[in-house]
C-alpha cells in the first residue's frame, strides 16, 4: 500500500513539474494561456505586471486562486482526492517559482503547441491515476456531487473567457493561439485518460455483496445488480452497473482489484444520463 501512494505522489508531482515547464518554457513568454485556473493565474500575472506595474508570479497567483477552492474540496469531496490535488498545486507553484521563465522559440505557434502538448502530458498522468491538479477539477468534482448535470459548461465558460481575455488584452491572435493550446492540450489528455465527464462501469462478479459494500464505502453511487450466468462454466453470477464520473475511475479500479481480482469489468463512455445517478 505504501509503495502504491508512494508512487501516486511520484506522478502527480512529476505532472506538476511537466505542467510548470509547459508555462515557463513556452506559454508565458508568447503570452499563450493554458486552461482553468492555470491560465486564470496567467492572465492575472500579466495585468499585474503589464498594466499595474506590479509582478506577481505565476506560481503565487496559482496557489492563492486554489485555497479557497481546496479548503471546500477537504470538507466537501473528501480528504483523499484533495490532499492529492493539495500537492499538485503545491509543487506547480513551487517549479514555476524557480524555474525561470526562458523562451526557447520566438515562433508563437510552435510555443502554443509544444506548451499544449507538454501541459496536456502533465494533466493527463495526473488524472489517469486518479488524482487532479485542482482548481477547475475540484471545483467540478463538488459540482458533480451536489447536481447530476453535465459539469463541461463551467470549464467551457471559464476557458472562453481566458481566451476573450487574451484577445481583449493583448492581440486576437493571441486568443486564437490560446484556443490551439486548449484543443492539443485536449487532445493528449484525451489519449491519456478519459475527459468524458461520466463513465458506466458493467462489472461481473462472484462477490456481489462484498464488492457493494466496498464500492458503496468509498462513493456516493446507485449501483443496479442483475443476475448473470457465466456460458462456458454455467456458474450463478451479478452484473453490477453503476454510473461514475471520470475523476472516481481509478477509485473503483482500485476497489475491483483488491476486492475480486478475478471479476470481469467493462468501462464505457456515457454520452448523457436522465435522472439521479448518486445513492440516496
């Protein structure tokens, strides 16, 4: 177990450090911006320092965006999925402190391309086992637990709203380039980890009622149980089918593995859901 967080805190700081880079290497010399509350700190950063006179790093401004939102987190999603996001942000404010803000190429496209890239890296690693990087995700994790809405308006409203900034400020075209370092950051989230904002897990198990239990203990889910019977064995199994989001996938995994390591487990996109999808 030690080993397993061990290396959990190994990738989410090696994220944080992948997504400094992305912003001092590349965006923030081109007066690029990344998504959430990263490129909020960005906008920031640069009003301060462009039109008050004033300069306030990057890193500062990110970290005192997300203590508001990581205190809710602790006491509203749980302690475990906020410490994670806790030391994300941590680090992420700590590298772009002290690595020094260098532009490696004077070509603005290749800057918003290879910072979406590098950036994207960074945010999918720390998704694909199961943590986040705060900001826009703590604040949709809590939004998923109070409201069985679609949550990718809010990231849309936020992230449209950096880009009218970036053209507003500065030059349209910077908020066309912003716009490229969205979509290829997306892009190689998207081959990393799942950006689909629910899944539906089908989960066949001799173990129903342990597996429940378990699964019932870490999250707030429905869980609908139908009888199965194994074609080749003929043996009395359930099918288990609940509904998750993206950012509890790891969790379950988890659960699955420690619980029936033998169970057979299939994970699908969920294009819409009607109605509560959370245990009363």
């Amino acid at each position: 177990m030690f080993m397993v967080e061990a290396k959990r805190i190994i990738i989410v700081i090696f994220g944080a450090l992948l997504n400094a880079l992305s912003l001092n290497l590349f965006l923030i010399g081109a007066n690029v911006y990344a998504s959430g509350f990263t490129g909020a700190a960005q906008i920031l950063s640069s009003v301060f320092k462009d039109f008050i006179g004033i300069n306030i790093s990057t890193g500062i401004l990110l970290l005192l965006l997300n203590i508001p939102v990581l205190l809710v987190g602790w006491f509203k999603v749980g302690k475990g999925f906020t410490l994670y996001s806790i030391v994300s942000v941590f680090f992420s404010s700590l590298f772009l402190q002290f690595i020094p803000v260098v532009a490696l190429s004077n070509d603005i496209i290749l800057n918003a391309v290879f910072g979406g890239v590098i950036g994207g890296l960074g945010m999918g690693l720390t998704l694909k086992i199961g943590a986040s990087t705060g900001g826009m995700d703590i604040v949709a994790m809590i939004l998923s637990r109070l409201k069985d809405k679609p949550i990718g308006i809010y990231f849309l409203v936020m992230n449209s709203v950096i880009i009218a900034l970036a053209g507003i400020l500065y030059l349209p075209e910077n908020a066309l380039y912003t716009l490229l370092t969205l979509y290829v950051s997306t892009r190689v989230i998207d081959a990393i980890h799942t950006r689909h904002e629910k899944v539906t897990a089908m989960i066949v198990t001799l173990k129903t009622d342990e597996l429940q239990q378990a699964i019932h203990r870490k999250m707030v889910r429905g869980i609908t149980i139908l009888p199965a019977k194994g074609a080749y064995t003929k043996a009395d199994k359930s099918l288990m089918y609940l509904v998750i989001t993206r950012y509890e996938l790891y969790d379950l995994e988890k659960i699955i593995s420690e619980v029936d390591p033998d169970a057979f487990t299939n994970i699908v996109e969920t294009a819409g859901v009607y109605g509560f999808f959370r245990r009363d």
